[in-house]
C-alpha cells in the first residue's frame, strides 16, 4: 500500500500544491485583468460623456436649422399674402391677409426666442466648461462638476486611456502566450487531481472549495508547535492525537484544515521518488 493509499488526506495536499503552482504562474499577470476592466470601464465612461455632448451639439444645430428655415418660410409666406393684399378686392379679404401675415410674424418670433433659447443654453455650457479650466488650472479638483470638465481634456484622458489599455492588454497577452501550455498542463492535474479528492474527501473538498473562494491562502496548513500554522491559534490538546494519528482539525479561528507536518513531509518523498 503507497503512502497516499494510507492516508487520503495526501490528496488534498497535493491538490492545493497544483493549485499553488498554478496561482503562481497567474500571478505573473500582475493584477493586468483588473487593471484592464478597470481601464475599459473609464474609457466607456469617457466615452459616454463626449458622445453625449456631441449629440447635445448635433441636436441643438439641427433644430436650428430647422428654425431657420420656419423663419425663412414664414418669411416668404408674409411676402406672398402682402403682394396678394395690394390686389384685395374688398376689405374682407384684406383683413384675412393681415390675420395671415400677424400669425406669420408670431411663428417668425417663436423660431427666433427657441434659436436664442438653444443660444443661451450653449454658451452656458461654454461658461461652465472655462469655468472648469479654471478650476483645473488651480488644481481645485473637488469643486468640478461633469458638466464643467473641458471637452478637449476629455478627450485627452480618453486618448490616454485607450494608449494605457492597449499597452496593458499587449503586455497581457504576452504573458498569457508564455504561460498557456504550462497553465493548461496545470489545470488538467488540477481536474484529475479534483476527481481523487471528491472520491476520497468530498467533505473536505466541499471545506477546502469554500475557504478558497473567500481568499484563504493556505487552506491547508500544518500543526505547529500545537497550533494552526495559518494563524497560530492553539489547537485544543484534545485533538492533537487524533492530528499525530493522521487526522485533521478544522481551525475554530481561521478554518482551515491543520494536518500534521508529517504529511506534508511524505508528500514531498512520493513526489521526488
């Protein structure tokens, strides 16, 4: 009978050493994931926010536009009915030329106060965007609102973004390129080692899966000077045979599954065998 036949528990050691070797080799990519979504996500915000005053931009010049040419019509129409009013036959008609050309004149001064409304409104967000410059210039970084930030230093952070992300995402890949044969080699042993564990341990692998997920580094440790190695916590002196023995204690303080070094001493020999 091997060692490991003798005590299952190797299996979960030698799970959590693949496991290691493989979280070293991720390692390598230095937080490049996170920096990258972090990265996309200003660009699209970025991105968001000039799109935005565009549209605004795009919008208020063609309703301007479409104004003009109210004004224009209104225009032509007032011309047309004063040329007919010189050619009424009766005052009847004439009054109804003059209701035409009053209520021509009205829409001629409504397209006006809606161009100089659109006017205003642009030159407000003119004064709010030199307002941010200002600010900017000043290094008064907490007074800016959205609105007041300059577009042009919108588009120079975004600019800057998109260079960062494609460096990132450059550098990224090159790691990953360097490291795939080995990182797949990796999570086939992981898989077939998984398998073991579930049919020898599946408690334990359910405990091990668990403090994995929250972050736990070394799930499982060794009993050490009559503690958890984790986080030194004293191991109550009832268990301490039941662990020299072959057993594990789950730590009351930490979690994690303390075994004896012994174990971890064996392992070590089957490997380098």
């Amino acid at each position: 009978m091997t060692t490991v036949e003798k005590n299952p528990l190797l299996h979960i050691i030698k799970l959590q050493l693949l496991d290691d070797e493989l979280d070293a080799i991720l390692s390598e990519q230095k937080g490049l994931p996170e920096e990258i979504s972090a990265l996309e996500a200003q660009i699209a915000e970025l991105s968001r926010q000039l799109e935005q005053r565009a549209k605004r931009l795009e919008e208020n010049q063609a309703k301007r536009i479409a104004l003009r040419t109210e004004i224009k019509d209104a225009q032509e129409k007032i011309k047309k009915y004063k040329d007919a009013q010189t050619k009424a036959r009766n005052n009847k008609e004439y009054d109804a030329l003059s209701k035409q050309i009053e209520f021509e004149e009205q829409e001629i001064k409504r397209a006006e106060s809606q161009i100089r409304a659109i006017e205003a409104l642009e030159e407000q967000f003119e004064q709010l965007e030199q307002k941010g410059k200002e600010l900017l210039a000043e290094n008064r970084y907490d007074e800016l609102t959205p609105d007041m930030y300059p577009t042009d230093e919108l588009k120079k952070h975004l600019a800057e973004a998109e260079a960062e992300h494609k460096r990132k995402q450059k550098e990224l890949n090159t790691i990953i390129k360097n490291t795939q044969a080995e990182v797949d080699e990796l999570r086939k042993k992981i898989k077939k080692q998984r398998e073991v564990v579930q049919a020898h341990l599946k408690h334990v692998l359910v405990k091990y899966d668990q403090l994995r997920r929250g972050n736990v580094q070394n799930v499982v440790v060794k009993f050490s000077r009559n503690a958890c190695s984790g986080c030194n916590t004293r191991v109550p002196a009832s268990r301490h045979a039941f662990i020299f023995q072959g057993g594990f204690y789950s730590c009351e303080t930490c979690g994690r599954i303390v075994v004896h070094e012994r174990l971890f001493e064996e392992l070590a020999g089957v490997t380098s065998e």
